[in-house]
C-alpha cells in the first residue's frame, strides 16, 4: 500500500526534510515504488507508491489540483464510474487522485461520503492554510497523527511517529480494550499520539483540530420486499459487485481459501466475475493452510471441494502443532502495538508463497462471519419481537430456538428481557461481562471492562436490540481493522464494502438467521454458485491446540517474562491469577475467553520491548501512570 507522511509547522519554521526522509527510508520495504515530495514554506508531504491497479501506475503524487489544492490519496476507489458520471468530467481517463481532487474542488468535505472503497487522504489548502486527514467509513487504511503546541506530524505508519525520538507515555483506555476485545479506533498505545477515527475527518486550522463524522450508522436503513427471492437477488447483485470491486488489479491475486462458507464464496464469484472477460480485472489463485493435529479438523474436505468446483489446485501448506519450532514469543522486531501477529511459521509460509507469486493484492473474508448471520445471537431476534410486543412469533420462535439450542424457553424469555437494559444493568447477570479473576479489579472498573466485554459500543437505547447490534458489529468490525499491522501486500475485504453493509443493516433478521439456519441470506442467494457441501457446511475448525502447544515448549521463557512484570507492577492484572491461567493453556485446558489470556502475555512482551527502547516513559509507580492517564484524558 501507499504511504504518506507529513509535517505541518504553525509558527512558520521550515519543515524538516530530513526528518521526513529519513521516515519515508524506513518504511521502504512497503512502498518500494517511486518517492513523491512536497515542500513549503512550513508544510511537507512525502509519499511512496506501491501500484496494485493500472491507473495507480499513472498517478504522480502529491498531485496539485488545478485549484492549487495538495493531495495525498492512499486508496482504492470503487465507484469510479459513478464519481465520473457525479463529477461530470468525460473524455478522459482519471486517475483515483484525480478524481478525489475533482470532487473535493466541488463539494469540500461533504465529497468524502461519495468515496467508496478502502482510502486514506490528506489534502492541504494553501489559500487558507487549511489541512484535512480522513479516512474510509470501516478504516480500512490507517492514519496517524501526532498534535505538538506548535506543530503537527502525521503518516500512514504508526511506527515512524512513536519512534521519532519523543518519549510517550501509556494510554490506558487503549490497553482497556485490547486486553478485552478491541481498542477503540480513534486511540494508539501512546496517549500523544491519535488515529483519524474511520468514517471521520480530522481538520486543522489557526492551530485548532477539530474532528468530524462524514459517514454515521443510520438506524432508519430499511428495505422490505415481498418475497425472499427478492432479497437474495439484491444480496447476490451487491456481493458480486464488491468482488468484482475488488478484483481490480494490474496483477494475480491471491485468495485464503479455508473451506469455509466466507473464502469459498469469495472464490467461487470471483471466477463467475472473471468468466465474462471482463478488461483490467487479476486473476485468482489460492492459498490454505491445513492443520491435520487439530480436533475436528475438516477444513480439507472442503476446500478440496471448492478446487473441484474450480478445476484448479491452489497452494496448499501443511502446518504441525506438534513439529512447530518457531515461537510466538518472538520479538525480533519493534512493533508499535502489542500483540501476536499470528504463528510464525505460518506467516514464513504465506509470506514465501507471496513473494514466489509476486502477489501484490490479498482476498480476505474478514468480517462474514459477524456481518450475515453467523455470531448473530437468536435472543437479539427474540428481544426485537418482543419489544414490538409480537407476542405470537415471540413465543413461536422461543419454542423453535429452546428445542435448537437445547435450552429451556424460560431461559431464552428471561435473557430476551435483559437485552431491552442497558450495558451496565445487563453485565451483573450475564457471563460475558463477569471480570475474570486475572485482570485487576481496579483497572476493570475504571475501564468499565464488564460492559464493554458485552459490547463494542453502546447505541442509543430509543434503537430495537438489533439495530444496538448492528451498531455494535460495525464499531467492533473498525476497531478490527484498526490494529492491523503494516503489510507488504493491500488486502481486501469484500464484506465490508459499504454498499453491501448499508443493505444487510436495512433488512429484516430473519433473512440472516432463521430456527435451525444461520446464514440463511447467504445460503439461499449462493447455492446454485457454490458447492452443496460448502452451503451445508455448519461446522468450523479451531486453532486453540497450538496454543498450549507453543506454551508447553516455551514454559521457561513465559515464567521469566512474568517475573517482576510490568502488567503486574502497572496495575493491569493479578500476577498470580494470569500465571495460575497460563499453566491451565499449557496444560490443554482453555478458558472460553483465552485469547484474552494470551494478549495479557504479548502485552507484557511489547511493554518489556518498549520501555527498553526508550520509547514509552518508565512510571516508577502505578499511581504515576494512572493520575498521569486521568491528565490526559481530561486534557
């Protein structure tokens, strides 16, 4: 992908060139196309290009509309046609950039909510010494800034920005929801720096940021049709659109195919899109990983199904827990957010396969399971039902899910009721929102963890539990996308294009989940382009074995990266209680919420790492870092 870096000093001093240089040298490795410059007198612009579409191949940036206006555009936009046609230019092929640069001319900010696609932008007004950060509505594409007395610093990286030579202290909302879920969107682990919210632009005037949403969840969405024939037309229409979207490439591209309901849907609409030659569109292959020392491992059965259905063998790379060398507790690199970015030996694999492939763009079916049906909770249908006191279909469906799920209706009536409270009354009542014995009771109850374990945000309470729901996916879905490491290749998510998401959020429940048929939008509208087994499938196979695996063989190194630790010392967990969890992994036996588990060691890790670097303030004691946490958070 693209990357971008700038500086803005407000007291006219001249930029510091070779500090952006020297930034932009850094991140080469994933932009390693040409180098683009722009200086004024107090503002410059870097950027590196990495072309994955032919008319980025085009573009020269940072491009200078014909209005004197400077832009800087990583992204990838999906409705040209429809901007073309909005814009009014013909005769011509433009480029992204230039068709960004003619709707802002235009409309100003409000073009941002025609933008559709994966997309960061930056655009500098010389006239009125004006300067704009957004970015796409799920953030997709990340960028950061850094806001001084007398200047400001931004980049598409987060790690040229907390390695600058600053000394940055912790933000503690940020660690509050990665250790439980997801950090929210707009924070980094570093209480100075900030990340442009998705669906929102930053804009800076006379020494002033202000923040502002383009793109906000619409709870009046809906659309009704008469027959579900209708519905699965409409749902096929959209999904096919966004692939094809997505297929948009100057080279091959390669696809995860895992055998599951997302990857093989992926696929299999991709070579329905790619039979019709259509111009400019790469070809797909794929790539699956199989795990055979897994419990329930099934995965092979079907992806071999969907290679039938195709006629072509994708990469296949074979992966043993039991063989595995490679620990996740490696940290050869600084990493400017905590966490593990997944086996390394897998990530070897991929990444060997990636560069014999010189793939440039990545398909990914993030985002499936929680946008058409899959984690959708039966009881958020039950509660809608009986808020509008359809009292009828309530008891008709409590029945139909008491006998699915094998729970008792009274149950399901009860937890029904308590989805029509807020958060805060629920959490007492409900597993999910008890705190587990590992965390610090002190630091969950300033953090408020037992209400955002239950939800990534709240919602208004004048909405119906599904469309709270909704807005909670979407909130959890971004704040996703937003700790997602840099990356060598762009990948795609072709079930988070806005279009398709606008539409799922309009139509009734129970086109995604019926009794007995989880999916069932997505089943009904593919099972003529998939294979049977694959619009049957129910199962999904799990990765949790490695884990106490990987445990078992790096025990030592675990105990004496605990010893004296700073989760502990900080506040942040109960020492004895997260190494008493840790043993129980190690010895097969997994928490519901053990991932949790895990991300409380890599935070320790990165927190060791950090420090060490010089990066992150040494508080000399947990009250520093709180009271220090309260300043900022006031300020």
């Amino acid at each position: 992908m693209n990357f971008q870096a700038g500086m803005w000093n407000y007291d006219d001093r001249p930029v510091d060139k070779e500090l952006l240089l020297k930034v932009s040298s850094r991140v080469a490795q994933y932009a390693p196309g040409p180098v683009g410059e722009y200086w004024g007198k107090c503002i410059g612009f870097v950027f590196r290009h990495c072309c994955t579409t032919r008319e980025s191949q085009l573009e020269r940036q940072p491009y200078v509309s014909a209005s004197g206006k400077v832009f800087i555009w990583d992204g990838r936009l999906d409705n040209r046609d429809e901007l073309v046609r909005l814009v009014g230019i013909q005769g011509r092929a433009l480029t992204d950039v230039e068709l960004v640069a003619e709707a802002f001319d235009r409309w100003g900010n409000n073009c941002f909510i025609t933008l559709i696609g994966d997309w960061a932008v930056t655009v500098w007004e010389p006239a009125l010494q004006k300067l704009t950060l957004a970015r796409d509505y799920m953030g997709v594409r990340q960028l950061f800034y850094y806001p001084k007395p007398t200047s400001l610093v931004w980049a598409s990286h987060l790690e040229p920005l907390a390695t600058c030579g600053d000394v940055f202290t912790l933000c503690e909302a940020y660690l509050g929801g990665y250790l439980i879920s997801y950090p929210d969107a707009h924070l980094t682990p570093y209480a100075e720096l900030r990340s442009v919210p998705p669906g929102h632009f930053v804009e800076v005037s006379d020494k002033q940021l202000h923040t502002y949403a383009y793109w906000k969840f619409n709870p009046r969405l809906s659309i009704r049709y008469r027959t579900d024939h209708e519905y699965e037309d409409h749902f096929r229409h959209l999904l096919r659109q966004s692939i094809r979207d997505r297929l948009r490439s100057d080279s091959r591209i390669l696809a995860d195919l895992s055998g599951g309901l997302d990857s093989s849907a992926i696929v299999c609409l991709a070579d329905d899109v790619l039979s019709k030659d259509e111009d400019g569109l790469g070809q797909v292959d794929t790539f699956s990983f199989l795990v055979f020392d897994e419990p329930g491992e099934e995965d092979s059965r079907y992806l071999n199904r969907v290679e039938e259905r195709r006629g072509r063998i994708g990469r296949h790379i074979v992966l043993s827990d039991a063989n595995s060398d490679t620990s996740i507790l490696q940290t050869r690199h600084f990493s400017a957010t905590p966490g593990f970015k997944g086996r390394p030996d897998m990530d070897a694999m991929k990444a060997a396969v990636i560069h014999e492939g010189r793939y440039k763009v990545l398909l990914s079916g993030t985002g499936g399971d929680e946008v058409l049906g899959q984690a959708l909770d039966p009881r958020i249908q039950l509660a809608d039902l009986l808020r509008y006191f359809q009292i009828r279909d309530f008891l008709t469906k409590t029945i139909e899910w008491s006998l699915l799920l094998k729970r008792p209706a009274v149950h399901l009536i009860a937890e029904s009721c308590l989805l029509q409270l807020p958060g805060f009354l629920r959490a007492p009542f409900l597993e999910a929102g008890r705190i587990e014995a590992w965390l610090n009771r002190s630091f969950a109850l300033r953090q408020k963890l037992s209400r955002r374990q239950l939800t990534a945000a709240e919602g208004r309470w004048s909405w119906s539990p599904s469309t709270r729901d909704w807005f909670q996916t979407l909130q959890a879905l971004s704040r996703r996308m937003s700790i997602r490491p840099p990356s060598l290749e762009e990948t795609r998510y072709p079930f988070l294009d806005r279009r398709l998401i606008e539409f799922l959020i309009a139509i009734p429940t129970e086109q995604l989940l019926r009794p007995g048929h989880r999916r069932s939008l997505m089943r009904r509208a593919l099972s003529d382009l998939l294979p049977q087994e694959i619009v049957q499938r129910k199962t999904k196979s799990s990765g949790g074995r490695y884990f106490s695996v990987a445990f078992q063989k790096h025990w030592e190194t675990i105990e004496a990266a605990l010893e004296s630790s700073w989760v502990e010392r900080l506040g942040f967990v109960n020492g004895i209680a997260l190494r008493r969890t840790l043993g129980e992994i190690t010895n097969g036996i997994l928490p519901a919420y053990f991932l949790r588990v895990v991300r409380a060691l890599a935070l320790e890790l990165w927190l060791k790492d950090t420090i060490e670097r010089g990066i992150l303030k040494c508080p000399s004691e947990k009250q520093g870092l709180i009271d220090h946490y309260f300043l900022k958070s006031s300020a």
